[in-house]
C-alpha cells in the first residue's frame, strides 16, 4: 500500500524536476535566439523613434564631454538605439551619444528599451561581463548575460518606416564593470559596444 501511494509522488517529482531542467536549459540554449524576451515585439515610427532621444528631466545625466549617461533612478528604463542616425552602422545610440558608458547604481531595476534604427541589418543587445576584444563569433560571451535577463534577442531592421523594438528588464544585483554589445557575429567585433558600469 505504501509502494502504491509512494510511487505516484516520486514520478510526478521526477517530471517536475525534469520539466524545469528542459526549460531552464531552453532559456540557456536559446536565450539569445529570441525564443525568450521579457516583452513582445513592438513597432515605432520614425518620430517615436527620436522622441526616444529626448532627455528626461529628472533621473538622467547626460555628458558629452565624458561620453557618459548615468541613471539615478532606483527604476530606470535606457533607450538604446542601434545603428543610429548620428553613429556609424555599427554603434548603439542612448540619448544622442553614441556608445556611452553607462552608469546605474547597484539594485537598480533596469529596463533595456531597445529599438533596431537599422534599415538593412538585425541588431541586438546583451549585457554581459565579457570584456573588448571581441571575437567575430563569441557565442559563450554573447550568450552570458551579466544580470539573467539583461539582454534583447536581435530584432529586425526597418521596414516602410517602422522600427522593431523590445524591451527586458533585469536587477542590477552587482556592482561592477560590465559592457553592453551587439550578439549578432561581428558586430561587437567592429565597435557596437559600450561600457555598463554599475556603482554601489
Ligand atoms: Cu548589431
């Protein structure tokens, strides 16, 4: 009798574990396969585009002198652009500088509002420990976001004027230095990056 009882609770145990062993190995295998993104897809035109670009007028300091955004809220949401007007094709765009480092403090809720400003080639964005030099192909780095879902899988370019974008949100738990990069091959290779540092 007790067998009998026993046996159903440990399948159903061994299913449980072995479902959540596929899933967290699918959201690794695949997770900047775009298979896994906080949000769904959205689309923008080109003037919700550049109204991304607008500086708030609280919670964000912008140096152009230093190249640098910093962000002092404790819940933050960062516009990144890839490829945009004002940068080479290979660049990432955050309230008209291109590149900049980026600077949060630590436990800060972050929100990666990305958006493909490229009308020829898929961009994404990771944020990852891995330090440049980048290699062409790097799938081990690109596909080790620093903070589990810090990263937007690559999205499409533009298309009759409408731009793909994609948000995720993740905690920054760690203080450190940290880059954000372009996953797609050769893309950080040819400078689509920046710096992510974030401060206790
Ligand atoms: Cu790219």
């Amino acid at each position: 009798m007790k067998k009998r009882k026993f046996l159903p609770g440990v399948l159903f145990l061994i299913v449980g574990i072995g479902t959540m062993v596929f899933a967290f190995g699918g959201m690794y295998w695949f997770g900047n396969g775009g298979v896994f993104s906080e949000n769904s897809s959205i689309t923008l035109n080109a003037s919700s585009l550049s109204e991304l670009e607008t500086v708030p007028s609280t919670g964000v300091i912008v140096d152009a002198k230093t190249n640098t955004v910093e962000f002092t809220g404790s819940k933050i949401i960062i516009p990144i652009i890839a490829s945009p007007e004002n940068g080479p094709m290979y660049s990432f765009g955050i309230y008209g500088l291109v590149n900049p480092t980026i600077v949060v403090r630590r436990s800060t809720e972050v929100r990666l509002l990305f958006v493909n400003g490229d009308n020829d080639m898929y961009h994404g964005v990771v944020v990852t420990a891995g330090a440049p030099p980048y290699p062409y192909m790097g799938m081990m780095m690109f596909d080790s976001p620093a903070f589990g879902n810090s990263f937007v899988p690559p999205l499409p370019p533009e298309s009759s004027g409408k731009y793909t974008g994609a948000s995720a949100i993740f905690d920054a738990s760690q203080a450190g230095s940290f880059y954000y990069i372009c996953q797609v091959p050769g893309h950080a290779a040819d400078g689509m990056y920046g710096r992510f540092l974030v401060e206790n």
